[in-house]
C-alpha cells in the first residue's frame, strides 16, 4: 500500500498538471541538480541513418490538433515555455555528451515533417537525471532523461517516446492546461508580456498550494488524461508514418505495466481503479490496448520487427559511462 500511495501522490502535484510527461508516475522537481560528471564521447559514434518512411500512407485516424481556449498564442507560447524554464525547471541539468544528444536530436528532428506540429524550431534535451521520464513543456521544448534512454529497447521505442511528446505540442496541451488553470484558480484571461507569463505562473503555483482540493478536481475532470491519450494516438501514426513500427509503444506502456505489478503486488488492481479517476494520465494497460485498436488501421509489420541503428547500439553503450543524479530517489525523501 506504501508504494501505492507513491505512485498516487506523485500524480497531484501542480508540476504533473503543467508538465505532459510520458511516464504515468514521474513528476519533475525543483530540487538542486547536482553537477554531472563529465564523460568522454564514444570516440567512433555511427553516422545515423532515418527509416524508409511511409510518408505515402493514408492515416485517416491521426487526430488534428483544434485551436481551444488557449492566452498563449503566437509569441505567447515562447512567453510560457520560458516562464516554465525559469519558474518551474530552470536547475535541470543536460548531459555532456554530445554524441548521444546530438543522436537524440537527429530522431527527433525527423519525426517532425511527419507529425502534427507546426514547422518551427524544436529543441530535444537528454537531461543528466536517472529517473525515467519524457516531458514537453511547449514552444518546442521536449526533455527526456538518461533514465528513459537507459530504458529504451530500441530506436523505435525512442521515437514513440519523443513523438508523443511532440504530440503534446503540436497539440498546444501545455498553454491550453494553463490557460485553463490560469481561469479557474485566479481569474486571469489576458497575457501581454513574457513578465505576465512569470507572474502568472507564480501566482498559479501558490494558488495551488493553498488549495490542494483543487488539484483533485482537476485530475477528476480527466482532462489530462485525454491529452495523454491523445499524444498517444497521433505519436502512434507519426512513428508509423516516419518508418518506425508503432507496435513498440505498446510494448514500451507493457514494461511499464510490468515494472508496477512488481512494485504494487496486490495492490496493483487497486492502484489501476484509482488511476482510472486520479490519474495524471491513463493506466499503461488501457494505453497498450489502445495501441493495439490503431493498429487496426495500418498495414502492420512483421511482431516484433525493429529498426536496425547502429546509432541507437552506440547511444546506449555510451550512456552506461554517463554518472548522473536521480531525481526519483530524491523525491522519495
């Protein structure tokens, strides 16, 4: 039951309403980052090489993005993304090296032209942190952590993980989830400035913890779970349309399931129940099955079958090097 109430409690905090993270339990944190301990690169790391794509493959299911009440529109978003930088993680530290952010990078910058995002510049960042997580924050920034890489099975799981991220926002999740929040617990509807978009952050954060009933309501609505479902179904079909086999979202959300059962015992259908209603996103169970209706709708590769990268074989030798903190053990304290 203790560790039950771990995994339900990381799923209240203000940070997991403003943050769209993949991870179903993971909640990032101001705590001070240590400094990393530098690593010397893979001297000889692979040229990467992208997948044939399926760019010719019609995907009548992807949802589109619609517009929404959202305050942080045009130079609003980048207002937002950098109030939640200085605000909200401004401590988190990035890897140093540069071979396997630059290989994160080139993943991710080619799942772009297939996804729903508007064209602008998008900025991947592996951070130093051992914990496993994946969060976007909006204007093009998308974080993952050396704990997910460690995680990472394939190239295909790490496309899966960072499409659904730029899911999140194309589909202007961050700045609709503010803007929602911003309404209800201050009565704000107009951001003029980046120093509006700070103060309006602070001032949402103490509302928040003065009022932790609130943060109840929110996750009852359910309106985090449904962006997560949704990053999901469109991370599906653009890691499908960039030449990936989408069935390894479904078996990364099965690691997940697997890792909670171990962790929960028999706690663990008691924890799902509750999860269903106070969840910051949907069980992983509920997750892998709705990967599994989509793949209805697509000419499915062989089970089982993953890109071959001798990049991705590179990446992760090179990250058992890397010594970082992590943030979930913290936490914990």
């Amino acid at each position: 039951m203790k560790n039950m109430l771990k995994y339900i409690s990381a799923g209240i905090l203000l940070f997991s309403l403003v943050f769209t993270s993949f991870t179903q339990t993971v909640t990032p944190t101001l705590t001070p980052t240590p400094t990393p301990t530098p690593t010397p690169a893979v001297e000889v790391f692979p040229a990467w090489s992208a997948p044939v794509p399926r760019d010719k493959a019609v995907t009548i299911w992807n949802p589109k993005p619609t517009t929404g009440n959202n305050i942080f529109k045009g130079d609003g978003e980048r207002w937002l993304a950098d109030a939640i930088l200085k605000v909200e993680i401004g401590r988190l530290m990035p890897i140093k090296d540069k071979n396997v952010s630059d290989y994160v990078t080139h993943v991710g910058d080619n799942l772009l032209p297939y996804s729903r995002a508007v064209k602008k510049p998008f900025e991947f960042v592996v951070l130093c942190d051992h914990d496993e997580d994946a969060f976007s924050i909006g204007g093009g920034h998308i974080y993952i952590t050396l704990g997910m890489l460690e995680l990472m099975d394939s190239e295909d799981e790490l496309a899966g993980v960072l499409a659904h991220e730029i899911g999140h926002d194309a589909f202007f999740h961050v700045p609709k989830t503010v803007t929602r929040q911003l309404f209800w617990m201050k009565g704000i509807t107009k951001i003029n400035s980046a120093t509006d978009a700070e103060m309006a952050l602070s001032q949402l954060n103490e509302a928040y913890q003065k009022n932790t009933f609130a943060l109840f309501g929110e996750l009852l609505l359910g309106w985090s779970r449904n962006d997560e479902a949704q990053a999901d179904k469109t991370g599906f079909y653009t890691i499908y349309k960039a030449g990936y086999n989408p069935e390894a979202m479904k078996t990364f959300f099965q690691k997940d399931i697997k890792k909670q059962k171990n962790e929960l015992g028999k706690d663990y259908d008691y924890y799902q129940f509750l999860i269903f209603f106070l969840g910051k996103h949907p069980p992983s169970s509920l997750r892998a099955t709705a990967m599994d209706i989509e793949s209805i709708w697509i000419t499915k590769s062989p089970k089982g079958e993953r890109y071959k990268s001798a990049a991705f074989d590179a990446m992760k030798e090179s990250i058992t090097k890397l010594k970082c903190y992590d943030s979930s053990k913290i936490k914990a304290q």
